[in-house]
C-alpha cells in the first residue's frame, strides 16, 4: 500500500498526532510519500528512521498512489484536487482545521481511523464534480472545482446581470451579485452561507443559487446534472470574477461561460460508520436544545 501525505502548516499541538500516523503506516510497511511544502513543516517532529519520498507537484497514475491523507480543513481538501487531477486517488480528510463537513475525521479518531484503512476497513464515497469550457487556459487545465463554480460581481459597485441558460432554454435573467453553481458536495459550502438547501452527496444534480438577488422571489433551483449550463454575464462592470472553488479570476464581461459535470469523481474515505447526517447534526449543531 502506498498512502501521500499533504496538508498545512498547523501548530506543534499536532506533532504528537503526525508522528504517531507516520509511525502506524511505517510500522505496516506502507510506502510514504509527503508532499514536499508540507514535509517542510512537519519534518521537526518525525523520526530519522522513517523512509519515505517526496513529491512536489500532481500525482499520476504512475506514481501508483493508493490513498491520500488531507491534514487540514475542507479548504486543505479542495486545495488537493489539483494535486489528483482525474486520477480518482481516494481522500481522508484528517480535520486540523475548522467545521470538517469533508475532513470528518477528528484528531481523536485519526489513529484508529489509520488503522482502519491498513485493515481494508473502509468504503469509498464517490463525490461529482463541475467544469467549465477552459479554451483560453485560464485555470492552467484545472478546470474544474468539488464544491462550486461561482460568478461575481467585481468589487462593490453595481449589480451584474446574469442570464443563465439550461440546455439552451433560458432559466432566469439574476440582478445580484452573482450566483452560485454548486455540486452536492458544495451544498454545505458558499451556497449553504446564502441561503441554498443542503443536497445529500449521492444526489444526482447541480444546485443553482443567486446571491443577494435584487428581487426578492428568485429562490434556488436544483437542476439535474446532465444538464449543459451557459451563463453569460452583463452590468456596468468591464470584468467580473469567476471562481473554480477557492481559486478565482478577473474574466472579461464577453465571456461565455459554459458548465458541465465532469466524467471522473473525488472518491472519499469514509471510516467508523461516519455518515453524512450524522456530520450535519453535528457541525450544525441540530438537534441541540436552544433554550439553555
């Protein structure tokens, strides 16, 4: 088995923590390999005798990766979709950072969860992914995103107007300042902070939501995903910012914008009965009583 390692920088509160995976997966003789920026700041707190490799770049399939750890926060797992690319390596999200709704394993799983996953005591969580028409190489053929597609307004000034169409029939003409076209992954992301519904993983559609609509009707629409979406954009504004998830660009109004869902996956390690209703109850805290 091979397993690589990436993540952020965090705290020495977590050295314990790396030092015991690293250890677990090297006393199983599983193959390491660290992604070499994270390596820099985890190598004071592993142990001389370990061996392992380096990497410094996007994983093929021949590096023949069988699994990758994020240590972090979702951000941290979004940020590792350019390192697989279309190659389907399965993730675990090890959550150092914040909420966790991707990285659902907690510090105080990890080891059991490591073991787990030598023992083959694991599933695969297939999530969907959104693209877009990248003729101009904008997004350096990273183009597309796990969470959402968005399209904003450059900075305060006017709304834009947004006129969005599905398999060429006309959805609806948005005055706002953007919109969002999330996957069900993304549901629980940006889309979920303005007011979009949250999508199990496994449903099979795109979630199309407005931000700060000037009319107060337009509500979010759910769409399935095999549709063809083209978005094209007008306002005052010469340009307007489109984001692949957290990496964003200046674009110019002419644009055509052109979405679709990609023909590969983000396969998710899903460890000790971990369950999507069981990571919203909990980051979200329902069910909690309100009145103490």
């Amino acid at each position: 088995m091979k397993i690589a390692l990436y993540g952020k920088a965090f705290g020495s509160d977590y050295d314990e923590l790396m030092r015991d995976v690293v250890d677990i997966l090297s006393d199983n003789d599983v193959d390491i390999v660290i992604y070499k920026p994270f390596w820099n700041d985890i190598k004071h707190c592993l142990d001389d005798s370990i061996c392992f490799n380096l990497f410094d770049g996007s994983l093929t399939a021949d590096d023949h990766v069988d699994m990758l750890f994020s240590f972090g926060g979702d951000g941290t797992i979004l940020d590792s979709v350019p390192l697989i690319k279309d190659t389907e390596i399965p993730v675990l999200g090890i959550n150092t950072g914040n909420l966790g709704f991707l990285s659902s394993v907690s510090t105080q799983e990890t080891r059991d969860a490591v073991r787990n996953i030598i023992e083959g005591n694991y599933e695969i969580e297939r999530r969907s992914m959104i693209k877009i028409k990248d003729d101009e190489n904008l997004f350096d053929g990273i183009n597309y995103a796990l969470n959402e597609v968005s399209v904003l307004r450059e900075n305060n000034g006017s709304l834009i107007i947004v006129h969005v169409y599905i398999d060429d029939k006309l959805l609806n003409t948005y005055w706002a300042d953007g919109i969002i076209l999330a996957t069900p992954t993304g549901s629980t992301a940006y889309s979920m902070s303005v007011g979009g519904p949250i999508m199990t993983p496994n449903t099979d559609s795109f979630l199309i939501t407005p931000i700060a609509a000037h009319n107060l009707s337009v509500r979010p629409v759910v769409i399935p995903d095999k549709s063809k979406i083209k978005i094209k954009v007008e306002g005052r504004c010469e340009k307007f910012a489109l984001g692949l998830d957290s990496r964003n660009k200046l674009i110019d109004k002419s644009m055509l914008i052109e979405a679709e869902k990609t023909d590969f996956y983000l396969n998710m390690v899903k460890v000790m009965s971990k369950d999507f209703f069981g990571t919203i109850r909990s980051k979200l805290l329902w069910g909690n009583d309100v009145r103490n």
